[in-house]
C-alpha cells in the first residue's frame, strides 16, 4: 500500500524536471471541520499560542496518543528488532540524540542529523528540508519504510510478520481498540502511522522561563543577561528573529488562526564546494527534492525552544555547539580552512540576504546564549505523558523521568 520513500523520490524528480512541484506554497494540509472547541484533545497552551491543525481524517483522542506513545517506544517495530522511534529521539535531549547523525536497524548512518521533537504539530512542513512531507502521517512513512537509509527497515517481506508480532501482544489489543472504536479489529499500518503522529503532534513544549516571562509578563523570570541577548536576538544588526520568528521560533509555520501555511527555507550559507555554490550530494536541502538549483542548500528554519539540548546542530550535525552556530552567523557564513567543512559558505550564491554577518563582544555572545538556554523547558524534558510508558525488564513500572539539569553550555 506505501510506495516506498525511493520510488516516490524518484517520482518526485521527475515531477520536478516537468516543472509539476515548482510551486511550493500550495498545501494538502486541510483544516478539520469540526471548529476549534469540538477538539477530543485537551491542548493546554498558553494564551498567545493557536491550536495546531488537526487533520480531518486523523483529528486527536486521548486514546490515540496512548497508543502511539506506546509504539514509539517499541523495539518491536523494526527490521532487527532493535529500533524504536526513541532510540534516535531521547526525551531528555528534547527528543534529539546527541549525535552528528544517528543510525538505523541495518547500521547505516543517516545522512541528517536526529531532529529534536518540539511542537512538530506547528510545522508547515516536516524534516530539514523537504517541502513534500507537510504532514506528521506523511513524514512518519520515512521512518518505517524508507530505505535510504534504512531506520526501521519495514518492508514488504517483513512488514506482514512485524505487524502480526505487535497485535500478538494483549496489550495492544487493548490499547488499538479503545483508539479505534469505530472499526473491525483489522488493524494495520494506517493505523499505526495515525497512532505515532497523534503521540508525536501531542509534544508541546510552551513551558520555558522565556514563556514564564510571556505568560506573566513577569520580566524576572528570565536573567538580566538573557534579556539583553533577547534584544540582541530581535535585532536588525543580527537579524535572527526573520526567520527564527513567532511562538515558535521558525517561519515554518501552520495553526487554525491562519488559512494557508507559510513554508520557508533558506540557505545559511555552510558550504561553498569548489566555489560552485553547491552543498555536499545528498544533502543540497529542497534541491534534493526539486533539482531547481535556486534552491540548493535551502533548509526549514528550525525552532530554537530547548535549543541548548539537541547539540550538534545544523542539517548534518556539523555544529558542536552554540558558540560555533554563531560563530558561523557572525561571519556571513561558514569560513573554514582545513578539516570536514572546509570552504566558504560566505560566498554561496544561494546564501539568504539576512545571513549578512556581524561582531559580537564577549559579553553580547554571552548575552545571546543565555537567552538561548531560557529556551529550555524542563517540564517538557520530564513530561510523564511523553515518557517509555512500558514496564522495565523486571516488570515493574518506569520511575519518572529524571531532569537532566541545566545543559553544560549554559553554565556561563
Ligand atoms: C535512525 C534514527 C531515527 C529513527 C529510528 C526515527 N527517526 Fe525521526 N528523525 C530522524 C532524522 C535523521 C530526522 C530528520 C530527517 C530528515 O530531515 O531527512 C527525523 C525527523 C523526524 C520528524 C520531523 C521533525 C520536524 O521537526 O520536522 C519527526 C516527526 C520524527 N522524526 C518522528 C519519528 C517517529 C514517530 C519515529 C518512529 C516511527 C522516528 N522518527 C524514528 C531520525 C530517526
Ligand atoms: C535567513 C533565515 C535565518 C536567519 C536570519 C537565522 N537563521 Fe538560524 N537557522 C535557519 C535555518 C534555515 C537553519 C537550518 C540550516 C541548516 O541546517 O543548514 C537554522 C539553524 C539554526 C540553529 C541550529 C538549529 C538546530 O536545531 O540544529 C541555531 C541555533 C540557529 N539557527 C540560531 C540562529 C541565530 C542565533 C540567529 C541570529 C544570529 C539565526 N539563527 C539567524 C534560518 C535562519
């Protein structure tokens, strides 16, 4: 029933060459019908933060988040047995990993760098940089069966037997039919792709010092030094907040009090291959969908809410820290001459207008990181709702998630 990711890349560079995906501002995301106050959902958001759309053929229960929370979770549901949604998306690095680039059930790296999951439902579209995938049910399709590379490596002489191994588990049966009350107990892929993108559109990350101070206008509940770096952030000398802009820090952006979605990507400039404007094959952004070279190196502004967790950073994880990031923004682009990154992204013909540089003293990179780190949510972090909902190896329940404490990065 799921062509797989490559047959469908494949379609997709050919639809480009005929000039059938030139146009990236129209949208299949279609707004459910049943108004804003018939959600099943309890959203708890702050004031200055619209409801999410909800798709009309997959709109939120309670039920269905459970039963995605446990699938996320579940090793079961890989090629090897060996492979959850969790192993690349860990709660206490705001569902990022760590790592340059993660790898999948085969140990094949990826060629991007683990996303963290914060408030993926106010995205217009999914993933670094792809225009195509403007759903959570679309984009969980590339995780379980995409096969370049593969992460969970689900497919068509596996996907019947994996399948048949989860329903084989009474708590499952329990767990599908309360999600899908309506239906014959012949449960599939859909549904579980409905289940993972219901869990997945429930992380919500509104509960930062930085959203005290929103919500309270309570100007303490963030550092004296946090509140320069925000002016600092929010200025035209740094130009961060154009594209870092809104609730949610991105110019990707989708919710019920707007009609069409707003889609964005834009080169940083990182690379510069040979002086050819080109970033590394595999890796040119929308390009790699579109072929259109005007968009080569074009990314989706990522969110900075709990940005000082998901260290390294960047598309292809090629940012160590925060001081490097803005190291690189500072000087119009990346400049490095030896090692992996060699070149100068400076000179990107690409290169967004607002990526112009500027200098920064000590005192204001500081300033700007700490506004950064009051980005984090620690409630988010140490949400239960979001954590292994399954009994440990000796059965017993899972002790609350544990905070991970003030990321070393903001110890400044
Ligand atoms: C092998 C590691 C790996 C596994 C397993 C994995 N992911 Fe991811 N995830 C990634 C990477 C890498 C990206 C970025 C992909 C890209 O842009 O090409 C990503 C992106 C995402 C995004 C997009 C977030 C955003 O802000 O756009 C969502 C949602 C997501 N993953 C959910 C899931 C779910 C649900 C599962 C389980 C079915 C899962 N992932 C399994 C590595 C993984
Ligand atoms: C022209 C739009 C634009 C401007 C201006 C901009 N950014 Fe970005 N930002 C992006 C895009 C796009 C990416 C992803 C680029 C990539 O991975 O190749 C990004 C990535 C980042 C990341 C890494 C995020 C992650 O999850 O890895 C950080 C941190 C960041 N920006 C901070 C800033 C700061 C601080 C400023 C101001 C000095 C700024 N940005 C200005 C568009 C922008």
């Amino acid at each position: 029933m799921f062509s797989s990711l490559s047959r469908r890349l494949a379609l997709l560079a050919v639809m480009a060459s005929l000039g059938l995906v030139g146009c990236l501002d129209s949208s299949e995301t279609k707004i459910d019908d049943q108004g804003t106050s018939n959600s099943q959902f309890n959203w708890v958001l702050p004031a200055y933060v619209p409801r999410p759309v909800e798709p009309d053929f997959n709109p939120m229960t309670e039920d269905k988040f459970q039963l995605g929370r446990h699938l996320f979770y579940d090793e079961r549901l890989s090629a090897g047995g060996n492979i959850s949604c969790a192993s690349c998306h860990h709660q206490d690095k705001a569902f990022a990993d760590g790592r340059v680039v993660p790898i999948g059930t085969h140990g094949e790296s990826h060629r991007r760098n683990a996303q963290a999951l914060v408030n993926p439902a106010w995205f217009a579209t999914l993933n670094w940089g792809n225009p195509v995938t403007d759903t959570l049910e679309r984009q969980i399709e590339g995780p379980l069966f995409g096969d370049d590379p593969h992460e969970h490596g689900i497919n068509d002489t596996n996907r019947e037997a994996i399948l048949a191994d989860l329903l084989a588990d009474p708590t499952y049966t329990a767990l599908f039919s309360a999600a899908f009350p309506n239906e014959s107990a012949e449960w599939n892929y859909n549904h579980i792709i409905f289940a993972l993108a219901s869990f997945t559109r429930g992380m919500v990350s509104y509960s930062s010092p930085y959203d005290t101070y929103l919500a309270e206008n309570n100007i303490q509940a963030i550092s004296v030094s946090a509140r320069r770096g925000m002016d600092l952030f929010n200025s035209e000398r740094l130009e961060c907040f154009h594209c870092h802009g809104g609730y949610n820090f991105s110019n990707s952006v989708m919710d019920r009090s707007r009609n069409f979605p707003e889609r964005n990507f834009h080169n940083t400039g990182l690379y510069n291959l040979a002086g050819s404007g080109n970033y590394p094959v595999g890796n040119t952004g929308i390009h790699d969908l579109t072929g259109d070279i005007r968009h080569m190196g074009q990314f989706r502004t990522p969110t900075l809410r709990n940005i000082a967790l998901t260290a390294p950073y960047s598309h292809d994880g090629s940012h160590a820290t925060l001081k490097e990031i803005i190291a690189t923004y500072a000087a119009g682009g990346r400049h490095i001459t030896s090692g992996v990154y060699v070149g100068d992204g400076r000179l990107n013909p690409n290169k967004d207008g607002f990526i112009a540089g500027f200098s920064l003293n000590a005192q204001e990179e500081k300033d700007l990181i700490a506004f950064l780190c009051s980005l984090t949510d620690e409630a988010f972090t140490t949400n239960p709702r979001l954590s292994n909902p399954w009994p440990d190896e000796n059965g017993n329940p899972r002790p609350a998630p544990i905070n991970p404490g003030v990321p070393k990065q903001c110890l400044q």
